[in-house]
C-alpha cells in the first residue's frame, strides 16, 4: 500500500502548487464564463437556475451545523509542532532567526500558532492596538519590548497582519519590528495573512529581509476528499451530485484515500471542482461545500434538528451557482477598493476604514451594507471580512483588475 | 473648345444609365452600412466596459478598424451599382477627384490621409490619454478625419488627424493601463529633506490607488523659494489619475501638517514655475 501524504504538510511558499481543475471543466468552466460575460454585454443577466436545483432548497443553518462544525485546527497545529522540533526549534546556533509561516484567508494561521506556542511552551505576543499602529513615532513602541526581553527563547507572533495598517502613519511600527527582529537576539516564529505578506513584501521587503515564509500545502481534491469524510458524518447522511444522484463519497468512509487492495478511491467531480475553485485552500472548500448543500423540497420541515435519520440524503450543488457567484461580476471601482482593503488587512474594524479608504463615509457605509445583504462580506468578532463563500470570486475579480493578490 | 456632345457622351459612359441603377439596392446597403457602423461604435466600447478592464486595451482599438473595413467593404459594393468600374472609368473618376481634392478639400484629403496613417502608427489609440496643443484627455473615438479626446472637465472636443503632421502629440500611456502621476509639494526650505522624502513615499506606498510593482519616485528640487517635491506614482488604471493625485495630494498635505512643515504660499512668491 502506498504512503499516503500527510493532510496537514506545511511546504516552503514558493513550493505551494494550485490544484489543477479537471480537464472538462476547465473547459468548460471558461467558455460557460465567456460566454456569461458576453451575454451579459448584449442580454444582460438571466436567471438561469438549472431546472434539476428548482426543486431543491438550502438546508437549514442548524442541520448544517450538526453535519459538520468548524474546522479543527489542532491537526494542523500537531502537525507544525513536529515540523518545529524536528528542524527550525533544534538549531539554536541556526542564523535563521526568523521563520514565518503564512496563509490565505480561513486558514486560520493565527489559531494554529497558538496552539503550537501552547504546544512548546512559548511566549505568545499580541498585537498593538490599532491607535498605536497609527501613531508615527521614532521612539521605541511597547509593543516592541519583548524584542529584548526574551533573550535566547523563541517568542511567537501569530498574526503580523495586525501590526500595520495601509496609512501613510501604518508602516512605521512594523518596519521597527522587522529591523529589530533582524537584529536582535531572540528568534521569532512568525504567522501571517498571505494578502498582508505580499503587501509588505512590495513596499517593505519583508520576504527579502526575513527569508522565505512556510505554507500549509495545497489541499488537492485528494487531501480535500480525505478531510471532508473525516469531518463529514457519513454514516449518516448520504451525500448526492447532479441529476443523477450519484454518491460524492462513493467508497466506504475509512480513513485514508485507498482501500484495502491498494487501489485510489475515486474521488467525485464536485470534490475536484471544489478543490481547485478553492485554490487549495480548505477552509474556503469546506464553507462552499456546506453553502451548496440542498434538500429535496418538502423536506426541510423534518431537518429542523440534528441529523439523526440514517437516510437523509443531501445534494451538493454547483458553487458556480451560489448567488455571491453572480454577483461578483458586478463589483465597481469602490466596492473593489473596500474588498481589497478587508483581505490585505484581515478585517477591518467598520469604524477605521474610512481612514484607510479615499471616499466618504456615505460612499463606504451604502456598500458595506450592500455587500453584507449580498453575503460578500461579514462582521466577525467586530472586524468587516469577505466571506469564504465569496473569496475565489472576489480574487478573481480583483486579480483582473489588476490589483494586488496573495500568491496563493 | 470642348465639344460639349462628346463630353456628355464621356460622362455617360461613366455613369451607368438611371434605368441600370439599381438604387433600392444601393439604399438598402448604405442604410445597413450606416446601421452596422453605429453597431459597432455602441457596441465595441460596451464590450471593453464589461470584460474585465485588463482586456479595454486590446479591444477599444479595433473600432476605428472595424469601421474604416466597413467603410471600405460598402464603398466597393456600392460604387459599381452607379459607375461601369472599368480600369479607364476608376483613372479618369481618380483623375477628378484629385483636381477636386487639391483645390476644393485640401485640409479634409490631409485629414482623412492622416487618419489612416494614425491607424498604422498608432500615435493615438481609443483609450489613450494625450495633449494635442492644449487639449488634454482621453481617446475615445477616432473618426475618419478627428480624434474625439474627452477632456477631464467632461468637453468632447474634435482635433483633426491633420494635427498631427506639424505637431507634437504627447502620449501618456501608450496603449498601456497605467500612467505615471505626479503631485507637487512646495515647501519652505526650513525641513528635514530626508524624512520628507521617506514620509512622502509612504503616503505614495499606502495610497489604495497605486500599481505597487511600479515603485514611487520623490523627487526634490531646490528654487530660490524653497524646495520643490515631486512625488511620482503610478495608479492600477489610468481612469483614476486624477482620485489618485487628490489622494496623494490631501494626504501629502496631511503628513506634512503633522510634522508642522511650513509650506509656500503662492501669493507671496514671484516667479514659481512647475
């Protein structure tokens, strides 16, 4: 029996490869959206719900919750911690001081580093608060203490996207944290939004000052499939694609890709479409995988519960159907700039981002709301965010227009 | 002197006699030419607007091309519906054309003969943005004899292709999204020049509007007066030249009150030249 890959592997960045789409729907899937931008110039959008999704409806939000929870990062977090010890953690004399490890929106890099310090045992430190971030100053910030404090231990800084904002007063704090990382005495393991890294990789040399960042690796529709019937209650739900109902998980639930002869399990369409929709990334294929679930009509007065009825069968839509899908074609030049500023920060707070952004507050208020009722974005723990539904649309929207994405 | 039977004769046997021309058809044709050349004027832009804006360079240049095929195309099918095209026919229309031409439309023939130039050349494109003499916008038709150039204060103002055998045609982008922008500081001479420097490329570096692969350039010249900023920066799309100098300028001005940097009062300085 082959080996199979880990699920949770962590690669350096420069070696994270995109799943590819299957062939067919690579095709297709670009004619299908010439075709749409064409139509849309000379027609204008229809609605073109495909007959076999009219008589299915969106499962309630409770049931979804009971099929699957949120994903669990500890896995992820165990895996690093290895990774640590067994290289980085062990060469104390190493000159790389810094290692850094980035990720695109869902995956939750910040969450992950906390386990890990947890973990090891390593000091955590927290962010600056944002009227620090914006305030210039020469002199040596708070915030930057632990830059002398630690000595020889390795201090953890999960999330150094929150050390900087886009403001002409936002990069001067991360610029004195980078230059006294580079030169201090402590070694530092650092977690970063992939959007921000790229950022201060264009205007600070982030990446040529602090060396190469790790990257947990693409989740193709291999790894993707494994996840899923791990997190998934199969034994419960039956879970079916196209007119024709066919399984998406079509062999037995156990762990791993292969069965017992050897042989790969087959991996379903919707599975491969997701993955490389997704660009790998699988907190963005699981939440599009939950969004297209649907019911036969008739049925969601007896989902109002947890899952228990072994025969429940859920169909697994199309993501190229969601309504954030459509809707994406439609962005103007504001709605772009305010997206961009929420991914390249992570969110953020609703009251600062008439700071960040050249329009009035009017202009920003009557999108945000416009896009929150269109499910684009979200208010999460008080911070605006694009959603995980809407991000491949929203990054493939902004990529064509030119302006800056992550690598991933 | 000219006998005037045989001249007749001459023009007769240009012309295709009234019964022989077929006129519903030559009206047909000239009315579905001019249709399909509106057709393609609505619809070439209406397609640059909904691609996505990476593509507006490669499409919005093929409409003066469509146009001039079109007009080529109609002129071939309905010019033998009124004229014999034979070889001596096409000299001696050629012939007169050219007296006419070079007497009655001089300027018109200049023109026309540099919009075609101007489409082989491509001094100018649909989408550029250029200074003809004091005109200063952007492309957005280019017509048989005129180039249609929007100005910033919303005037559509037609130059003659003409222009640009004796004058120099200034392109800022070249077929191209993006276009350097420029917003001056003028500072008294009483300021760290260092820090403004650095200061200033910042607020260049955070404005949303830049192209942040092109790097942002500050440039300081000494004057009788003071010191002269230049910060030079280029926005993601050319169409927001004028939001991104306002955003680098406000916030320029901004910084610079924060670091209590006196700045030049025009009024009270003679001579200030960009």
């Amino acid at each position: 029996m082959r080996a199979e890959t880990n699920l949770w592997d962590f690669v350096p960045a420069p070696d994270f490869q995109l799943p590819a789409p299957p062939a067919a729907e690579a095709a297709r899937g670009g004619m299908r959206r010439l075709w749409e931008q064409l139509a849309g110039v000379f027609i204008g959008h229809a609605s073109d719900e495909p007959d076999s999704q009219r008589r299915k409806v969106q499962a309630p939000a409770e049931f979804l919750k009971s099929v699957a929870g949120n994903p669990d990062w500890t896995d992820a977090a165990a895996n690093l911690t290895a990774h640590l010890r067994d290289g980085w953690l062990d060469q104390s004399d190493s000159t790389q001081k810094v290692l850094s490890v980035i990720g695109p929106p869902g995956c939750e890099i910040g969450r992950v580093l906390e386990i890990v310090a947890d973990n090891l045992q390593l000091k955590l430190i927290t962010e600056p608060s944002p009227d620090e971030l914006l305030t210039h100053s020469t002199a040596s910030s708070p915030a930057l203490s632990f830059c002398e404090d630690a000595g020889e231990q390795v201090v953890v800084v999960p999330r150094l996207e929150r050390w900087f904002f886009r403001h002409a007063e936002g990069l001067s704090l991360i610029r004195q944290l980078v230059e006294r990382i580079q030169n201090g005495p402590i070694r530092v393991l650092l977690g970063c939004d992939s959007w921000a890294w790229q950022y201060l990789q264009h205007s600070i040399g982030i990446e040529d000052i602090l060396s190469s960042p790790l990257a947990l690796a693409a989740f193709d529709a291999s790894r993707l499939d494994r996840w899923l019937r791990s997190v998934l209650d199969l034994s419960e739900i039956q879970f079916r694609e196209g007119p024709d109902g066919k399984a998406v998980f079509p062999t037995s639930p156990a762990a791993g890709s292969q069965e017992a002869d050897g042989t790969q399990r087959q991996t379903s369409s919707v599975v491969k479409v997701l993955a490389a929709l997704a660009r790998g990334n699988p907190a963005v294929a699981f939440a599009m995988f939950l969004a297209g679930l649907r019911l036969d009509s008739g049925e969601p007065d007896t989902m109002k519960g947890p899952a228990t009825d072994s025969s429940t069968e859920l169909w697994v839509t199309s993501p190229f159907e969601h309504e954030v899908a459509k809707i994406a074609g439609g962005f103007d030049r504001i709605d772009r700039f305010l997206l961009h500023s929420l991914l390249l920060h992570r969110g953020v707070p609703p009251a600062l981002l008439a700071g960040l952004l050249p329009f009035s507050r009017t202009a920003i208020q009557s999108r945000i709301h416009r896009l929150i009722n269109s499910g684009t974005i979200e208010l999460i723990e008080g911070r605006l965010s694009v959603t995980l539904i809407a991000y491949p649309f929203v990054r493939k929207d902004l990529q064509s227009d030119g302006f800056l994405t992550d690598r991933f | 002197m000219a006998d005037p039977t045989v001249t007749q004769q001459q023009v007769s046997q240009i012309l295709r006699d009234w019964s022989e021309i077929r006129l519903l058809e030559a009206s047909v044709v000239i009315v579905a030419g001019v249709a399909l050349t509106a057709a393609i004027k609505w619809s070439v832009p209406q397609l640059a607007r909904r691609l996505p804006d990476r593509f507006r360079f490669w499409v919005l240049p093929w409409e003066p091309i469509l146009r001039v095929i079109l007009l080529l195309v109609l002129l071939a099918y309905v010019v033998p519906l009124f004229i014999y095209p034979t070889p001596e026919n096409l000299l001696a229309i050629s012939g007169a054309l050219a007296v006419a031409l070079g007497f009655a439309f001089k300027d018109y023939a200049s023109s026309l003969i540099a919009g075609v130039v101007a489409l082989y050349e491509r001094p100018y494109r649909v989408g550029d943005w250029v200074t003809i003499d004091d005109t200063y916008g952007e492309v957005q038709s280019l017509g048989l004899r005129t180039v249609q150039i929007l100005t910033p204060d919303d005037s559509l103002i037609a130059v003659p292709h003409g222009k640009m055998w004796s004058t120099a045609i200034s392109n800022s982008n070249g077929g191209q999204r993006e276009l350097m922008c420029v917003a001056d500081f003028y500072l008294s001479p009483e300021h760290d020049g260092e820090t403004i420097r650095d200061r200033l490329f910042d607020v260049a570096l955070t404005s949303p509007y830049l192209r942040i692969d092109r790097r942002p350039i500050v440039v300081a010249v000494n004057r009788p007066w003071g010191t002269h900023f230049r910060l030079k920066a280029y926005p993601i799309d050319g169409r927001d030249q004028f939001a991104f100098v306002t955003d680098l300028t406000l916030r320029g001005q901004a910084m610079l009150r924060r670091l209590n940097v006196k700045t030049v009062v025009v009024p009270s300085v003679a001579g200030i030249t960009a």
